[in-house]
C-alpha cells in the first residue's frame, strides 16, 4: 500500500524523526513501531505483517502518533510558558 502522508515541510523530517523515536524510546526512528507494538504486546515483525487486525495496528500507530501529538502540546505549552 502507498503511503499517502506528505509532510509539508520537508526540512522538518529530520526533526520529526527524533521525535518519533523519542516518544517511542529508541534511538532509531525506524525501530519505533517495533517498539510500540511490543510495549502492547503485538506480534509485528520485519516485512509483511497481514496477519495483524486493523485493532492491532490502529494501536501500534496510536502509540507513536499520540505520544507525538501530547509531547508537541507540552513543547509549545513550554514555550508559551517562557515568554
């Protein structure tokens, strides 16, 4: 399947990707899924995982979609804080 997320601001990858891992406690962004799903005790592994339930997914990407979305709140809450 095709990705169809696009970032609108290409040079914040990087940044974006040292977020992922930090929510996901890692130090690979790429590892990051591998991380959340065996934190909820889902079986993901490397390559095609269509044995996985839409609920089991929903919940591997929750993870580091969530934990992104509440540390992105708490830095702007941060910097609003210090102004």
């Amino acid at each position: 399947m095709a990705r169809r997320n696009k970032i609108l601001v290409p040079q914040a990858r990087e940044s974006l990707d040292q977020l992922k891992a930090k929510v996901a406690g890692t130090s690979n962004p790429n590892n990051a899924k591998f991380e959340a799903a065996k934190e909820a005790g889902i079986p993901l592994k490397q390559g095609y995982n269509g044995q996985l339930t839409s609920e089991q997914a929903g919940k591997i990407g929750g993870r580091i979609g969530g934990g992104m979305v509440r540390e992105m709140i708490k830095m702007a809450q941060e910097k609003m804080k210090n102004k």
